[in-house]
C-alpha cells in the first residue's frame, strides 16, 4: 500500500501512548459521550460511570471531564488505585483512611483523621463523617471525586463491597442533603471485571452510564486527516480506512499506532510486524 507523503515533519510526531493530552490534535470526540459528560458533571450530586475495555479511551475522556469541571469552578479529587499498594487495598479500615488522606492532599487540606475517626462507629461511618464534616463542609466549591481503575479493587471482593456500597450510599444522600449535593462521583472500570452486589447497593445501576465504543470508519477518517496522511484518491483512502478498522477493530490505541507508523513513512503491514510486546496495551498504552 503507498501513500503520499505527509505534510507535517516526521520529527513532531510522538509515539502514541497513555492518555492523549487535553491540547493534543489527535483527540477524537464519540458524540454524544462527551457532551453528555460534561453536562452530567456539573449537576449537583451527579454519578457518572465510564466503562470499557483497555485502550479504549477511558483515561483521555476522564480527563477531559475533569478540565471541564475545573473550568466550572469545581474543585478536583483523583484518585487512582494503581497507587494503592496491597495492603492497602486487602482491608476496609487502611483503604478508607488511604482514600481520606489523599482526597485531603490533592484539597491541599492537612489530613485531620484523629479528628473523626471512631473505632466504635466503624471506618465506614467515619470515613462519611470525614468527607461530610470536613472536606465538603470546609469547601466552598463543589467537588468532583474521580476514581480511576476501579476495577483494581475488584480482585478483593470483600473489601469492594463495602467500598462501592458506600459510594452509592454517598450518591443517595445527595438527593436529601445539601451538604452532600457539592459532590460529583466519577468512576471508570473495564467490563472484564465485576463484583455481585445488592441492586440497592450498587453504584453501577445508578447515574449516568457512558460506555466507549471503537471508532467507526468516519472517526478512524478524521484521525488520518490529523495526521495529515493524504491517500492517492478516494477510492483508495476508502479501501486503507477499512483495512485499518479491520486490523485494529476500532481500539483508538491501535488505530493511532497504525496512522503513527504510516506517518513515519511505513506501511500498514510494517504494522502488522511490530512484536506484541510493542503494541501490548498494558505495557504502553494502559487506558488511554
């Protein structure tokens, strides 16, 4: 397959991996996500879930999500359980009081545990009455709670029970408290994972769920013209547009890898013989 040469300088290109930067060129929107995340995230106790399978996207739309809430005045906690070693992660008391001390770091506030941490009430209504007494009620934003990798936590069925359970019960008490109201939950998770909770209990039955589909011809389309890949004729771009949904099945990583590779001069079989650790979506790439 030939292709002409593209416009830009081979030397401006980044080898694409992890989350495409908020200023990048090469963000491809999947209406309507991400409008109806943005317009779900400024609603006062809002729950958004974000769910798909890896390099599809998940931490580039999160992202985005964030900016935008910043940009409405929203103060921002993100929190990624890739960070939670497993002794964290293995109990109910140390994983609360993980998440309490670093929500208060990323609000610039001192931890203050001693202050409404009981034993006798347990780490869950403590951890309640630390994020209801303190960091909600010593803020005069709103605050967009944002968790990535949730399914980290699934491999400690236990512990994601009470975790997820809470958060749900958090997401409810915004309908009747106005304290609670200044809240904004953010999940993402993969599909591959699940823990079997009580439907009154469940996160994942609540709010707005946005689920990440591949590219369609007409995104793959958009994202060649951004790499400036121009094609000898229209026949011809129609048949390598199919040709890379069928190689990459939409998965924005891939698809990117492949339009990067013909950017540097290759071919989409030079692509096909990249060794699988190159391409390997948990090495490189992550969520995207």
């Amino acid at each position: 397959m030939s292709f002409m040469q593209p416009i830009l300088h081979n030397n401006s290109l980044k080898f694409p991996g992890g989350p495409v930067p908020l200023e990048s060129p090469f963000y491809i929107e999947r209406p309507p996500i991400e409008q109806l995340a943005y317009a779900e995230v400024e609603q006062p106790g809002s729950l958004i879930r974000i769910k798909a399978s890896r390099a599809m996207g998940k931490s580039s739309l999160l992202n985005r999500v964030l900016a935008h809430a910043e940009g409405r005045g929203c103060q921002i906690v993100h929190l990624d359980f890739q960070e939670a070693d497993e002794l964290t992660l293995n109990a109910l008391n140390p994983l609360l009081r993980w998440f309490c001390v670093n929500a208060s770091c990323k609000l610039q506030m001192p931890p203050r545990l001693s202050q409404y941490w009981d034993e006798a009430v347990g780490s869950r209504v403590s951890c309640s009455l630390y994020w209801q007494g303190y960091l909600l009620n010593q803020s005069d934003r709103p605050i967009v709670l944002a968790l990535s990798h949730l399914d980290w936590l699934f491999e400690y069925p236990r512990v994601a029970r009470e975790f997820l359970s809470l958060l749900r019960s958090w997401h409810e008490k915004a309908k009747q408290s106005d304290g609670w109201r200044k809240l904004r939950l953010i999940v993402d998770y993969s599909t591959d994972a699940y823990v079997p909770l009580d439907v009154t209990q469940s996160p994942f039955n609540v709010g707005l769920s946005l689920r990440l589909p591949p590219f369609n011809l007409e995104q793959i389309h958009a994202l060649a013209q951004r790499y400036e890949l121009n094609w000898v004729n229209s026949e011809a771009e129609q048949s390598h547009l199919v040709a890379l949904q069928q190689l990459t099945g939409g998965l924005p990583y891939l698809v990117n890898l492949a339009l990067y590779q013909l950017r540097r001069g290759g071919s989409l079989e030079d692509f096909c013989s990249i060794p699988a650790s190159k391409v390997s979506t948990e090495t490189i790439c992550g969520d995207c």
